[in-house]
C-alpha cells in the first residue's frame, strides 16, 4: 500500500472473480435467469435420452399366417375359426409351451414338419398403437436393429462430449450452446419424418452429438455464473429438470401411442430453446480469460441491472479495473508461478482514481510482455486439440484429477443404467415405471446438496460409492424369496448412484480449471457414455453365466472408483481453479493449517471446518 492506495502488486492479490461477481450485486435475479434458461435445456434431454423406450417399445408379436393382412388382423383374434388356423401355422415352443414368433410350419397342422422364417409379423396393440418395432419389423434376425436405436444416440452423445467440449473452451459457452441447441432441435424434428430404418439412425445419431455437449456446457455455464456460496445448489439444482423431463416423457407417451406423433411431441420443445440466441449471457469469466474485456464489461453491467445494482460511471471504471487485475493476476501467474489462491487479504471496494486507472494499464502493458513467455501461452486457446488434450495430463496433479474423475465417471454410469436394468421391474407399466423413476431422482438430488454442504465434495462421493456398494452386497446375501427386501436394497443402490450422479458433474466441473474445464467435463462425458453402453450387456451376458456376476462388477467398480477419488482435492467453499497452476497450488496447499484463513481463500480452512 502506498499513501493509502492499493499498488499494483497488492491490488492483484485481492481481485479473484468471486469479488468482480460481489462487486455487481452478488448472487440475484441474473443468475436465476441464467439457471432457468440452463432448465429448458436440460428438461429436454431425458426427452430423447429416454424416449426410445416408448418409440422402440416391446411389443408381443406372432408370425402372421398366410391369408393374413398385417395392417388389418388382430394379434389375439376373436374368432375361433382364425385362431385355429394361426395355431396350425405356428409351430410351438417345447420349453416355454408357447407359440414360436420367428418361424412357420411348412405344412399346416404337421406339429414335425420343417420350419421358415416368417416374412411379416403381427403386432399387440395394446400397450403401443405403433413403434419404429412394428413398422420396420425389428424382430427375431433384425431384433439387432432396435439395440442400435440406442447404442447410436449414445454414440452420437459420445462424439458430442469431446466436440463440443474442445468447441466450449476454445469459443465460449454461450456460442457452443445455441449452435448445438439449434442443431439438436433442426435433427431432432428431422427424425419424427423419418420412414426407413437406416434414415431414422441418421438422425438420431446427428441429434446426439449437439445433446452430448448440450447438457455439460449448459452445467459449466450455471457453475462459473455462480458465487462460492452458491455454487452447489446450482450445480445439483441443474439436475432437478432432468428428473422433471422423465416425468413429463411417461406422461407424453401415455396420452401419445404413436411414435412419430410422439417423436414430434417430444422435439417441438427443442423450439423452446431458439429462446438462448436472445437470452443466454457469456460466461464473463471465461470471457475475461480469453481477453474480450469489452464483452466481459457488457455482461457483468447486465448483470447488475439484472441483480437491481446501480452502476455509476465510476463503478464501470472500476469494474473495468477490476476485471483487468484479476486477468493480469493470471498473466503474471504465467511468470512467478503464484496465483490469486494463494495470497488473499481483505477485499474493500474502492472508487478508482486516476493514479489507479495508470496502475491498471501499467498491468496492461505488462500483461502484453508476459504473454510473449512461452509460459503464459496457458492461458490462451491451443491452436489444436491434442495440445488441449495434452494439458489435461501434462502435470501430476492434472493426471490424478483427470484419471480419477474419469474412471468415476465410467463406474457411476455403468451402476446406474446396469442397477436399472438388473432389477426386478417395479411394474410391468412401462409408463409407471419411467414416471416413478424421475420422482425418485429428485429426493437423491436434494439429499446430495445437503450432503456436499455437510461433508465436502470428495466425502460426499465417497459415501455413496459406500452406500452403494453396501446396498448390492446386502442385496446378494439376500435370499432369493424375499423379492420385496431385495428389490429395496437395489432401490436404495439406484438411489446413491443418482446422488453420486448429481454430485460428480459438480466435483468434476470445480476441479478442473476454467480454460480446461468444458473439455474435462466433456471428457468425463465421453467415459460416462462408455459405461451406460457398457451396462446392457454386463447385465445380459455376464448375467447369463451366474446372476449374481453383474453385481459383483458393479460393487468391484463402485470400490476402484471410491479409492481413485482419494486423489483429488476437496473443492468445497474454494474458488473455481482458472490455470493448472491453480490447480497445483490448491493440491500443495490443501491439508494445511492456517492461523490466518484469509491467506489462502478458501483452500486452508482448518480440519474441524466442514468444507
């Protein structure tokens, strides 16, 4: 300090982004714009993510007999004289005492002579009126087909996560989410016209690739808006639509029993989200990362007037200065290694004098000779995406986080889908059983906030990797006759893996920094759909050799996940991580006692402060 005023020195150890999102207004209306335009996106997914259930549903079928007309007859006649015709067709299953549904008699009413594939099939009615099954007969040999609705979106969501997370970080948030969004929407009413198979997977599979980064840039963009405070609640928060999203998907489908109606139904919303081209704000942290102060400006005065925060032309000045320290602060990172984490004292909001303003382009001009460092190039885009890649593992630290928040993501992905899968149908509606799903999701979302305020990111993980676990080896040692007890115990494995759903994508988005974070968390994505790909046949193939194999691979992973989460730090109450080197720093220094806690923001509070 010199004659009372900050120097440029002091100045810079103060100004962290938490105090520029205090200085216009804090936590208000702003970001509770931003979370709900986030809601319109993210109810969607579960839309199309889920859907096939109902546009691809099982129905029962039969081999449709000669004289039959798939389009007119019924699959269980009333007519006696029709009913005994199909049964001398239709050769009979010896195990089940069934009728076969893929092969015909080659001579009517001759229980031993030779069969052939049926050729047309038809179809129940009942649950369904039409399904892309029925329509395309993906049944017996072609039973493949309807799997590949499913894996190909996934696929696409797979591509997705790594294109738009290399996308977000290099042109920003707001820019990736409206192209995605209108991409998604345009490919997603594109499909309900489809009318063949191959056409229809197309689309599909183009739908996906904007939702996979769709949702992850949406959760990014809630995190960086939000205060230290606040930043749990909006990043489990986020999570409520998606639940909302499934109770709506069964309500559609029970009133809408036809595919392509329903497929309309369900992507007219994706209009909804034209509304991001007018609304959606840029990240002003990423905005000032990358140099474009003057739109960082725009978006933090909107957001004052938004958070009902008067602005003179001094404060816009300050803010201004503001804006620039903390970028400098980055900059100068670059060359002496420190960072505003680890160096904080007592923030006061200052009007800037002149003597000030001289200060801050005295940073400018210095901020322009340090990115001639070949250092401090971290802090501008890679000019490829392999170098970006190649920072996710360049250090330790970075190596550690990104392995163990991979492998987490993988594991919790696979137990959630393959605990779904695996357990006893709470239903034979498949309505019901979607409906009751999502309402099941929201009190695991709830409970997680409670649990990452009360314990920290990283205990909260590893107590539902516990809970879970424990859920599935009780549910072994069950036996086989208490249906109920043992459909309980995996209901309450299905419940802690949704916790560590929601508490995950937080973890990982708070661990990563800001120049890396989309392409981390998108990263994540990519193994997280890897591991709900994977799911469907741990369960069926590996089920078919004992039926207590796909628990023991879910507990097995659900126990490396836990001890890979060990590695990473806690983030609770801390600021977000802008460069590696924060997130180095905030690895050295955690564990640490500090008689002073302002000395280091947030990353040194004592062991008996729960993070």
């Amino acid at each position: 300090m010199e004659n009372g005023k900050p120097n440029d020195q002091d100045e810079a150890r103060t100004i962290v982004f938490e105090d520029i999102l205090e200085f216009v207004g804090g936590t208000g209306l702003w970001q509770v714009m931003v979370m709900t335009l986030a809601a319109i996106g993210v109810f969607q997914v579960p839309l199309h993510s889920l859907g096939s259930a109902f546009i691809s549903g099982d129905q029962q079928y039969r081999c449709s007999v000669p004289g039959e007309i798939s389009g007119n007859a019924d699959y269980n006649p009333a007519n006696e004289t029709v009913w005994k015709n199909i049964d001398r067709w239709i050769p009979t299953d010896n195990t089940t005492g069934q009728w076969k549904r893929c092969s015909l008699l080659t001579v009517p009413g001759e229980r031993d002579s030779s069969e052939i594939d049926c050729e047309s099939w038809i179809y129940s009615r009942s649950v369904y009126l039409s399904t892309i099954v029925q329509d395309w007969n993906l049944v017996c040999s072609r039973k493949w087909m309807k799997s590949t609705v499913q894996s190909s979106y996934m696929l696409g969501c797979l591509v997705g996560s790594m294109l738009t997370g290399v996308m977000s970080d290099r042109y920003g948030r707001r820019w990736t989410i409206c192209l995605a969004s209108l991409v998604f929407f345009i490919f997603n009413m594109a499909s309900s016209f489809a009318t063949t198979y191959s056409v229809f997977i197309l689309l599909r599979f183009l739908a996906a690739i904007p939702r996979g980064g769709l949702y992850c840039t949406l959760f990014i963009l809630c995190v960086e808006v939000a205060g230290t405070r606040q930043r749990a609640a909006s990043g489990l928060m986020i999570n409520i639509p998606f639940a909302l999203g499934m109770v709506l998907l069964s309500g559609l489908a029970y009133f809408i029993r036809s595919w392509m109606v329903l497929q309309l139904s369900m992507s007219s919303f994706g209009a909804l989200l034209l509304v991001y081209w007018l609304l959606l704000p840029e990240s002003p942290r990423w905005l000032i990362l990358h140099g474009q102060m003057e739109r960082a400006q725009q978006e933090l005065e909107r957001a004052a007037r938004w958070n009902r925060h008067q602005m003179s032309p001094a404060d816009k000045l300050e803010l201004h200065y503001k804006m620039e320290q903390y970028r400098q602060l980055e900059l100068a990172n670059c060359k002496s290694g420190s960072s505003q984490l680890n160096s904080a004292a007592p923030k006061h909001h200052q009007e800037p004098d002149q003597e000030s303003m001289n200060v801050s382009k005295s940073f400018v001009d210095k901020g322009n000779r340090c990115m001639k460092i070949p250092a401090c190039q971290s802090l501008l885009a890679c000019p490829n995406t392999i170098c970006e890649l190649k920072r996710l593992v360049d250090t330790p630290h970075m190596r550690n986080i990104s392995l163990a928040h991979f492998i987490n993501w993988l594991i919790i992905a696979l137990c959630y889908y393959g605990v779904t899968f695996d357990a006893t149908r709470l239903s034979s509606d498949p309505y019901l059983a979607i409906a009751l799903s999502g309402v099941l999701e929201i009190p695991a979302y709830l409970g997680s906030l409670w649990l990452v305020t009360s314990l920290g990111r990283r205990r909260s993980v590893l107590l539902t990797h516990s809970l879970t676990a424990l859920s599935l080896i009780l549910m072994l040692a069950t036996p086989h006759g208490n249906l109920w007890i043992r459909l309980m115990l995996q209901m309450i494995g299905r419940f802690a893996t949704t916790a560590s759903y929601g508490i995950i994508y937080l973890y990982s988005s708070e661990c990563f920094p800001t120049l890396l974070r989309n392409l981390g968390v998108g990263l994540c994505g990519t193994f997280e759909d890897v591991g709900s790909m994977t799911a469907p046949y741990v369960v069926d193939l590996l089920g078919e050799w004992h039926w207590c194999v796909p628990s023991v691979v879910f507990i097995t992973g659900t126990v490396l996940a836990a001890l890979a989460i060990l590695q990473t730090p806690e983030t609770a109450q801390t600021l977000l991580p802008d460069t590696v080197k924060d997130v180095q720093h905030r690895l050295e220094f955690e564990g640490k006692n500090y008689d002073d806690k302002t000395t280091f923001v947030g990353e040194a509070l004592s062991a008996n402060t729960h993070l």
